[in-house]
C-alpha cells in the first residue's frame, strides 16, 4: 500500500493537468484533461506498473483460495504458472476447467472496477492446447472472448508453431 502522500502527489500529477490545441497554427485556451493520463505520458509507465501489481496480487489471491489452478511445470509439475505480462500484454495460463473460465472472467472483470483499466475482451482470445473445439469455443462465449488457435502471433513471435520449418 502506498503512502498518503504518494497518493496526494500522483492525483497531482493525474487531476490537475491541462492542454490546449492548435488551431490554424494558433494555440487555444487551456482546457483540462478529464481522463486521467494521456500516451506518451511519462508517468503513465509508473502507474500502469504499479496497475499490473495489483493484478499479480489478484491473481495470487485467486491461486491461494484454490479459485484458479495454473499450469504446472517441469517432470513432476512443482512449478505453477499462471501468467505472464510484458508491458501491457498479459498471458493467463490455467488447466482446462469451468472454475478456471468463470474465476478468470471474474477476475478480469474485478480488476477493471479496482483499477480503473479497461480489459479488452474483443481483442482478446482464449487458446487450448489438446482442448476440443466444441468446449474451447463454449469457454470463449463465457469468457466474451475470441476462440484462439495454435499456432498465433504474442509480441511478434510465433506461438506453438512447428519449430522444424525454416519460416519458424
């Protein structure tokens, strides 16, 4: 939990901006920013770091009270992944179940009231590995979400592609 002061200094920093625009090559009156940061905002980085904390602790929750079960890993499956992000892409990782789709869809919908952060369910997608089609394209109705296939594109790099082709 941050500190009072560091609350008062971003709401600062957030709440009390203005702009103006150029018309015709003349500035007009300054107006302020209701919407809270703009792109290229040099704050934005920071606080959509400290936003994707909180997913993390969210999700940690969810993975505590049994809510979601991640994907284990390695021979004896010790290690559980539940997600990955790089900047403001997000991979969730979970074993095929109803309790799975509905605490994920859950979650993701908590996370937007806490945070403020919009997730865009259009753009995204729900992909299966060894999942029939009928269950994964039922999960993509629930989640509002696209069915995905393997292979696809994360962050520019193949996903689940065969690794013995030259295009891989």
């Amino acid at each position: 939990m941050l500190p009072t002061l560091w609350w008062k200094w971003i709401f600062e920093c957030v709440g009390t901006t203005t702009a103006s625009v150029l018309v015709n090559g003349c500035p007009t009156d300054e107006f302020p920013i209701e919407r809270g940061l703009r792109q290229g905002d040099p704050l934005s980085s920071f606080l959509f770091l400290l936003a994707t904390e909180g997913f993390n602790v969210l999700m940690s929750a969810m993975v505590g009270a049994h809510l979601f079960s991640g994907y284990g890993v390695g021979q004896v499956g010790d290690v559980r992944l539940t997600h990955l992000q790089f900047a403001d892409d997000t991979i969730i990782i979970g074993e095929k179940s109803w309790q799975n789709v509905h605490s994920m869809r859950a979650m993701l919908l908590l996370f937007e009231n806490i945070s403020g952060l919009k997730v865009n369910f259009n753009k995204s997608m729900l992909t299966g590995v060894n999942i029939s089609d009928s269950w994964l394209s039922e999960a993509a109705l629930v989640m509002n979400c696209r069915k995905g296939t393997i292979p696809f594109m994360y962050l520019g790099l193949p996903i689940g592609g065969d690794s013995t082709k030259i295009a891989f």
